[in-house]
C-alpha cells in the first residue's frame, strides 16, 4: 500500500456511518433506509482495511440493490457516497452491455472504466500536491524566456514585475509538447481496453515539440502543466489507482431490472438479459481483468444496483445474481413535503441556482413560502397525472414558472409567490392532456 493511499484511507476513519448519513443528508432529502444502508457498506470498507491481510481477503462487500421510481436519488446518493470517500466511481447502464461473442460492450469494460477513473483522480491529487514546486519551476522558465542569459541582478528585477502580474500581456514563445489529437491505429481487440497503437508507441516516440507565441498568462498555464507532469512519477500513479480501484471503487449498476425477466426467458437468449447477467456475475463475484494500468480484481469493489423494477422484480434475476446483491432497500415516492425540503434545504438547491443565474443578468428573484409550497404541490399532481419521475419534475416545473424572466434582462426585483406560480402553471395542469406539455 502506498503512503498516498494509507492518507486516502486514514481520512475516512471520522466518516462514522451516522456521520456518512448527515452528510448525505445536505443533499439527499429522504430516504433515510437507503442512507444508512450505503453508510453501513461505505464503513465496512474501511473497516476491512483495518484487519490482518489474511482476513482482509475473505471479507467481500455487502452489495446493494436499491428498489424505486425514477428521480427518487438512486443515483445521488452513490455519487455523493463515492464523492465523500473519495473513492472512484462509476456509473453504468446495465442495459449498455451485451453478451459475449456479439456486438456491443462486455462486462470486463466495468473494471477498465473503474481503474480510468480512479486513474484521473490519482493523477489529480498529485498534480495538486506538486503544484507549488510546478508554480516556482515555471516561474524560473518564464524568466529564462523574458531575459535569456540575463545577470542576477536583471533576472531579480524582472521577477518583481512578473509577480507584480506586469507582464500578464506580454508576448513570448515557448516550446510546448504536441498534444494535438492524432488518428490513432486501432488494434482489433485493444479498444475495449481503451488503448490503440499511438498509445503504445507514445513512451517510445517522443512527442514532438511545437513552437508557439502567446501571452504570459497564457504561457504560464502550459508550462505549468508539464512542469507538473515531470514531478510526477507515473507508475506511481498507476499503481494506486489499481489499489483504490480494487479496495475503494464503487460501481453504480443502474437499470438492472431491463436485465431481468419474469419469463426466464424461455423463448430463448437474449444478447441483453439472462447472458448480461450470467456475464455479469464473476465481475461482480469477484474475478481479474487487464487494464492498461495492470491487472484489476474487482473481489472487493462495491457494487450499487438499481432499477424501478416496476415490471420485473428483484427475485426475476438469476439467482447466482440475487446472491450476490444481500442488502436490498425500496425507496420512497416523493411527496410535495419532500420536493418543499428539496427547494429550500439542499446544499446549492433549485431554487438558489436560479436565483444566481439570473442575477447575473440583472434579476433578482426571491421565493417566498406560498410559491414554494406552490410549486411542490404542482410538481407532486403532475407526477401523479402523467408519469412519476420524482425530483426532476422539479426542473421541469421551474423552468415554465421562470421562462419568462429567464428569457428577459435586467428586471429588478421579482417575487415568486403563490399567485405568480398559478399564473404560470394553472392552464397547464388544468388541461386534460397534460402530456402535451413538457411539464
């Protein structure tokens, strides 16, 4: 284990499940079982890897199968749980594989797409690690640039104005690496691993080396970014980002019960269903599969299904499948008391973002509790009336409510109240079609 992971993993022994929770909670409104479900696998991974090595392996992850409608924050609560334990992440449709030997995406993709993201996040922090020695190192290159040769005396003077920013708009060339996108050669078998001839040739051929002139500023970010890059060690980098894949990844599996089948599928196969599903089983059970960064096991990833499972249900699943998905949680429909709590309570909720935007722009608009409760209570009926698709109801209702002011500049202060919302909305939902609108 690396000394960056050991910090990664150290970081996470204050994220108590009942801390987890609360967290999730600015966010997230509701759904206080799915919560603490996550929380409690969440903690178990940390709390694995504080046994012996031995033990370590024999403990597999507790996946979860989350049961509910659409827009109920399936798929937020695992984006927010990885977010919060910095942890890769990866969300996949489960409908976007296909079995082996046809045409379409194969299982394995899961853990090369696992081991990419954790790769970038890696590649991230250690950017921001060295990016004080980077900042110093391109500093002296741009001196170098601006007074080639220069005496000591010269080169200080000219290092006070360019921290001063004086040189911001002057113009130099440098010489930067040629990141220009090529047509690479595809190798038959290699795409799904994300990598081509141009790939495998780039630690042989240098890339070559393009000349260009620019402003200071602009210089500054270029240079800066591969003055990082020789900080970094790679294979480092590589490394880690297989360990937090194999150890910390989570892998969202949404629209799992489109895989599912309540007829077993007598008929016959079925290139998305039943062979998706047995195909799915060892990268979930637990198998090894080539990267480009190295070989992968997937033993102790957690994996986070959901689905409707309006037609299907979870038991329509191939019971190999069922097995390995222990935890299952049903989440709750969304009442207008929820979306009212989503408005008003949710860190960087709707209702600001709009309020931010328009600013911009000169209108200031500001909602007060009877356009709140308005619009909820409008968002609640029409999910009941056309199609339930829970939260996202809520963009789809503001929109309408603020299309005009959206569409207009500098209005000074607008009040969103109870009136204001029915004006805009009332001739809609009054109508007996309503899905003639985009409501």
């Amino acid at each position: 284990m690396t000394d960056n992971a050991k910090t990664a993993i150290e970081s996470l022994a204050d994220l108590t499940p009942l801390e987890i929770v609360k967290q999730l909670d600015q966010n997230i409104i509701g759904q206080s079982k799915a919560k603490r479900s996550v929380a409690i696998a969440l903690r178990n991974h940390y709390r694995r890897r504080q046994l012996e090595e031995e033990l370590q392996a024999e403990i597999t992850p507790k996946n979860i199968i989350m049961i509910g409608p659409t827009g109920v924050g399936k798929t937020e609560i695992a984006r927010r749980l990885a977010k919060l334990a910095r942890a890769p992440f990866i969300k996949i449709e489960a409908t976007k594989f296909t079995e082996v030997g046809y045409v379409g995406r194969d299982v394995d993709s899961i853990a090369r797409d696992l081991v990419q993201a954790s790769y970038h996040m890696v590649e991230a922090e250690q950017k921001q690690a060295v990016e004080a020695k980077a900042k110093i190192a391109t500093e002296e290159a741009i001196l170098q640039i601006l007074l080639p040769g220069g005496s000591e005396e010269g080169l200080e003077k000219m290092r006070q104005r360019l921290e001063a920013g004086k040189l911001e708009n002057s113009i130099i060339e440098i010489e930067v690496k040629d990141d220009r996108p090529r047509s690479g050669v595809i190798i038959p078998g290699m795409e799904e691993m994300g990598m081509n001839l141009q790939d495998m040739l780039s630690n042989v051929v240098p890339k070559k080396k393009l000349r260009r002139k620019t402003t200071v500023k602009e210089a500054r970010k270029a240079l800066q970014a591969e003055e990082a890059e020789k900080l970094i060690d790679y294979d480092e980098v590589a490394r880690e980002a297989v360990y937090r894949a194999e150890n910390q990844g989570i892998v969202f599996i949404d629209e799992i019960d489109k895989i599912a089948s309540s007829d077993n599928m007598k008929g016959g196969g079925d290139v998305s269903g039943e062979g998706v599903q047995r195909d799915l089983l060892p990268v979930v059970e637990g198998t090894q599969v080539k990267t480009r960064y190295g070989p992968v096991k997937t033993d102790h990833v957690l994996f986070i299904a959901a689905g409707a499972f309006s037609v299907a249900k979870p038991s329509d699943l191939i019971p190999e499948l069922q097995g390995r998905f222990p935890i299952r949680v049903e989440l709750e429909e969304l009442s207008a008391s929820d979306f009212q709590r989503i408005l008003t309570q949710t860190q960087h909720s709707l209702t600001m973002q709009y309020q931010e935007l328009l600013k911009v722009d000169g209108t200031e608009i500001s909602f007060d509790e009877s356009g709140i409760v308005a619009i909820a209570e409008y968002a609640e009926k029409v999910n009941q009336e056309i199609e339930d698709i829970g939260a996202r109801r809520l963009h789809t209702i503001l929109e309408t409510v603020l299309e005009d002011l959206s569409f207009a500049t500098d209005l000074g202060k607008v009040l969103i109240n109870k009136e204001f919302v029915e004006k805009k909305l009332d001739e809609i939902v009054e109508d007996e079609d309503l899905s003639r609108y985009v409501l």
